[in-house]
C-alpha cells in the first residue's frame, strides 16, 4: 500500500493528526489536505499518483497540422519522391504552415505507423564529399536502363549538373549511341552555356581512351576547351551524383503508369525533369531546389574559352572519291577531303565561318573548308593534315 494511501487512512481514523502523519510519512501538509479531499470525492483509488501533463499546450501540434502531415507523406511517397521528415518540412513552410522540428514530424509519422525500420546506414560523418564550386564547373552523365510496357529494355541517358544537382537533360533511346551522347550534350550547352568539365565514366560513347583514337564526343570537347573526366575503371562512387539520381529517377518512374513506347517515356522523364528542379528540396544543397541552386550563382566557363558561336555537328562517310557533302541553306555543297580517304566515317564540325572535318579513326584533321555561299565547291585550305589537340596516336 502507498504511503499516500496509509497517511491518508491514519488521519481519516483518528489514529494521527494531518500534522503528524504529514511529518511522519514525508508529505507537506498542504499536499496531505488535496489528499484528503480526493478520498472523501473518489475513495482510495482516487489517490494514486496523477500525470502532470497539461490537458492543453498552446504549443502542441493541432490535429489539423497532424493531418497535413500524415497526408505529404503519403502523397509524396505515392508519388515516388523523398518523403522524409526534412522534406515535409519543406513542404509544410511552402504552404504557409507552422512547421514543427523534424523530431515532431518523425514522432508524428511513427504514430501513424508509415515508418518502415531500415537496417543501420554508414554515418554520414564517414562520407567523403567533392562537390564543384559553381554551377557549368563540372557536369555528370551516364545512362542507365529501363523497360517499357511490353518489356523491352530502353536506356536513359541523363546529364547533371554537379554543383547544384540540377537535371540538365534526360532522354530515352532505344540504345545509347555515341552520336546521341554528343547531340545531347550539345542541345544542353546550346540552352545553358558549355561547362568547364565533364565527369563520365569509361563507356565507349564517352571515351576511347582504351581503344586508341578519339570518339565523336571527345572532338567535340576538345574543340570547345571543355576538360574531360573520367572515372577509374570499377569504380562507379566517383560518380556518385549521377548514379544516387539514377535510384530517384527510376523511384519515381516506379510510381507512374509503364509508358507503351519511347514517347510516353520521354513525356514521363519530361514531367519529371520539372518536378525534380523546381518542386523538391534537396538535402545535399541546403534544401533549396537545384533549379534555385543552379541560378544562384554565376556559371563557369570553359578554361581559356574562345566563346564558340554557333555549330552543328555531321557524321559522314567519305564517297568512293574522298569528298562528302553537306546541307547549308538549303543548297547543296561538296566538300573534297581526299581520294586516300574514301570510305572513311569522319566527323564535319561546322561553325559560322569554317568546316573542320576529322577522321573518327585516329583524330586527323583531314580537311578545313571556308565556307562560300556562292560557291558550290568549297577547296580544302589546310595543306597538311594535323593531329585534333589532345588526340592519342594510335598503333
């Protein structure tokens, strides 16, 4: 029995007085007096011991508040995307809500039961981070792989930019070529301005560098003063960035209806591309989203940039004569590169004022062209073929 109970049962017996049995028992008078009363309304259960917790806090968090709560994590987990405390926050302050600590949202989402027990991570102390100062100093790109309704397996290929985390660009094919890898990147540089690195890894359609010679993608690099990256062989973490967005990407396609073709796929991937810049926060970037972190900065630029106007680039193969053509304005020009080279696949890097024509073989720049509206024939002006900066000899 309580000393409670048994001060109480003295006094009410006359065996003790409230002063004595307050003394005797360790109890404050005052104390032993509330006891009292609550025996005489509710008998001896009435004096167990009672929680001092408020029955109201102007500072607890309203069912309404709950409610939201409990709703972004459902909605954004359905929706494929980070759905953590951090993030509801984010989301919480977007709306013009109070926005409880984190630990009050964990605790909240716990009680609701949309916690799901993860086996214990590596701290995030152990991580060893690069990350580029400005937005354009380096952007990642590699592709990965998907399927569509049918089944059929498509790759996606994606470029990011590493400073801010902001998706450049992200599109479907059937197979990632080295002609897609070059037309993608040049769509992103013709919209953002070019960066000063690239990271890939050592796939063929980023590097030859395994193989001897150059491909496409590695011209254009060269031509444009951009400095190529490539990750060490079996070694992925070095890049780290594209590959984590790669496990976000297919999160969230996870959640969409399976897309019938290519099409359906890009528009899919187009949806995303929005929702992924402008409407998330992202937590290696202060929760700011990467479209806000990208503008906020001035972008990098090329190193020694020689602020290239406009281009496009022709992959062709040389006729039995050693002469390709090319399409400028709706006429059509012919440009003689040189009966050794006959058959052979080249790569024409056209500007404003000039064509440079490189053999995709070894790097040779096989011809230069000034280009003449008014003639239909351009002469090759350069005397002796030369080596593209940076290629490798082959052999």
């Amino acid at each position: 029995m309580s000393k409670h109970r048994v001060a109480v049962l003295k006094v009410v017996s006359s065996q003790l007085s409230v002063t004595a049995a307050a003394a005797h028992y360790g109890i404050s008078r005052g104390h032993l007096h509330r006891l009292l009363r609550r025996y005489l309304e509710g008998g001896l259960d009435d004096l167990e011991p009672r929680s001092r917790r408020p029955h109201t806090s102007p500072h607890g968090t309203s069912d309404e508040l709950r409610g939201r709560i409990v709703a972004l994590r459902i909605e954004l987990t359905a929706r494929g995307l980070d759905a953590g405390p951090a993030t509801i926050a984010w989301h919480l302050e977007r709306d013009d809500l109070p926005v409880p600590s984190t630990s009050t949202i964990r605790r909240i989402l716990h009680a609701a039961g949309l916690v799901v027990p993860e086996p214990r991570k590596r701290p995030r102390s152990s991580w060893i981070r690069f990350e580029a100062a400005a937005p354009n100093e380096v952007w990642q790109s590699d592709f990965t792989h998907w399927r569509l309704a049918d089944g059929s397996e498509v790759e996606i290929c994606s470029w990011l930019d590493d400073h801010s985390r902001y998706l450049l660009a992200c599109t479907a094919f059937r197979r990632v070529a080295g002609d897609d890898v070059v037309a993608t990147f040049s769509a992103v540089g013709d919209t953002h301005g070019w960066p000063a690195a690239t990271l890939t890894d050592n796939g063929s359609v980023y590097t030859s560098r395994f193989t001897g010679g150059r491909n496409g993608f590695e011209y254009l690099l060269a031509y444009l003063g951009v400095r190529q990256k490539n990750g060490a062989p079996g070694h992925p973490q070095t890049q780290g960035k594209i590959e984590r967005f790669h496990q976000t990407l297919k999160r969230w396609l996870g959640r969409q209806p399976a897309a019938a073709d290519l099409g359906a796929l890009q528009a899919q991937l187009d949806a995303f591309r929005d929702v992924y810049n402008e409407q998330r926060p992202h937590r290696a970037i202060g929760r700011r989203t990467p479209g806000e972190a990208y503008r906020a900065t001035p972008k990098a630029l090329p190193s020694g940039s020689a602020a290239r106007g406009h281009f496009r680039l022709r992959y062709d193969v040389a006729d039995s004569k050693g002469a390709i053509t090319l399409r400028r304005g709706g006429r059509l020009y012919h440009l003689k590169i040189g009966a050794a080279h006959a058959r052979r696949r080249v790569l024409a890097i056209v500007d404003e004022q000039e064509i440079m024509v490189v053999a995709l073989d070894t790097g040779e720049i096989l011809s230069t062209h000034r280009i003449e509206p008014d003639k239909g024939y351009w002469r090759n002006t350069r005397r002796d073929p030369g080596r593209w900066p940076g290629s490798r000899q082959t052999g």
